[in-house]
C-alpha cells in the first residue's frame, strides 16, 4: 500500500491527472465558500474541516470522483441530485457527467448549516 499522501496537493498528485482539475474546482469552492475551513486528509481523502469536523471530502477513483457532503446534504438535496450515481455519502460523477458549482455550493451550505447548528 502506498503512503498516505499528507496534503491535499501531494493527494492530488497521485491521481489521475484528467481528475485533477475537477477536484482542484472542487477545493477551489468549498475554500471560497468556507475559507475557515481547514484543508486536511482523513481516510485518505481530501477533506476540508470546520471547527474540528469533517465539513467535505473528495476523491478519484479509476473511473469516477466522489464528493461526500454528508448524508443530510445529500438527502435534503435528493431531487436536486437526479442524474448522479448516489450512495447515503456520497455522491459519484465523472468529467462527462460534472456537477455544476452551484450545486456543490448548496451541498457545503447544507452541511455547513448543520455542523453550525449542532454546536449550539
């Protein structure tokens, strides 16, 4: 087994390079939308903390990316979501099926939403 990579970065230069741009969109979002958030790895994915939690992660696999806003987001949001391949996590998609921004937004508003309102 390879080493687990210790920065999003050093993650994202495993992968496949045709990933790669995708998933920097991806960062590049949840960075503007939560800019306190922190940028870690957690099960060997990019995640993005707030105030200690798991807010998002990301992840390529050899045929698809993979986003997990988390469960709620992605129930809350489920007709929103027609059209993508979704587990109770996670929601998968390739370069030919993309989530528009607006949606990944809306997916990190959700759970960010939720993360706020349980440490109240």
């Amino acid at each position: 087994m390879d080493p687990k990579p210790a920065t999003i970065d050093a993650y994202l230069e495993t992968i496949n390079p045709e990933f790669r741009p995708e998933l920097e969109r991806i960062r590049a979002i949840v960075a503007r939308l939560v800019p306190e958030a922190e940028e870690t790895i957690s099960y060997w994915m990019p995640t993005f903390k707030y105030r200690g939690r798991a807010l998002v992660y990301f992840t390529a696999s050899k045929k698809h990316m993979s986003f997990y806003p988390s469960s709620i987001a992605i129930e809350e949001l489920g007709d929103r979501l027609n059209g993508y391949k979704k587990t109770a996590h996670a929601v998968h998609f390739t370069l030919g099926n993309r989530r528009p921004d607006e949606l990944i937004e809306e997916m990190v508003r959700v759970h960010l939403r939720h993360l706020e309102s349980s440490a109240r």
